[in-house]
C-alpha cells in the first residue's frame, strides 16, 4: 500500500505509550494498534486531528505517501 503511516515513529519521539496515546485521544487500544500497523483502510479528519493534537506534530509527520517505485 502507498500510504504509509508513521505513528510508532512520532509516538517514539514524543516518548508516548500507546496506552496515553489512547487516553488522550479517546480512542480504543485495538482502534489505535490497527491505525499504528497500518492495517487500518481510513482514518477519519477528527481522529487525525485529537492525534496530531496529542503528538504535538502535523498530518504529514504521521501519514506518507510512498509510490510504486519507492516501494520496491
């Protein structure tokens, strides 16, 4: 999929457990594990938003588009 997500990256650098990462944007651990995997198909605007709000970061610090060539 081209559509990488770097949450375990930015959650890394702000030291933030996936549990206070849960707490602070009321989301539920299997929710916010599935999202961190990259399992998950979308994402809506306000859960990106309560993330990047947590993280202290901007949508592009969580989510990056690798293309077909990148990827290989």
């Amino acid at each position: 999929m081209p559509i990488i997500v770097n949450l375990d990256v930015m959650m890394a650098k702000r030291k933030m457990s996936l549990n206070e990462l849960s707490e602070k944007v009321d989301l539920t651990l299997s929710n916010l594990s599935i999202l961190k995997t990259g399992k998950a198909k979308a994402i809506r605007f306000s859960t990106l938003e309560a993330i990047c709000r947590a993280l202290d970061c901007q949508p592009g610090d969580i989510l990056e588009y690798r293309g077909e060539k990148e990827n290989n």
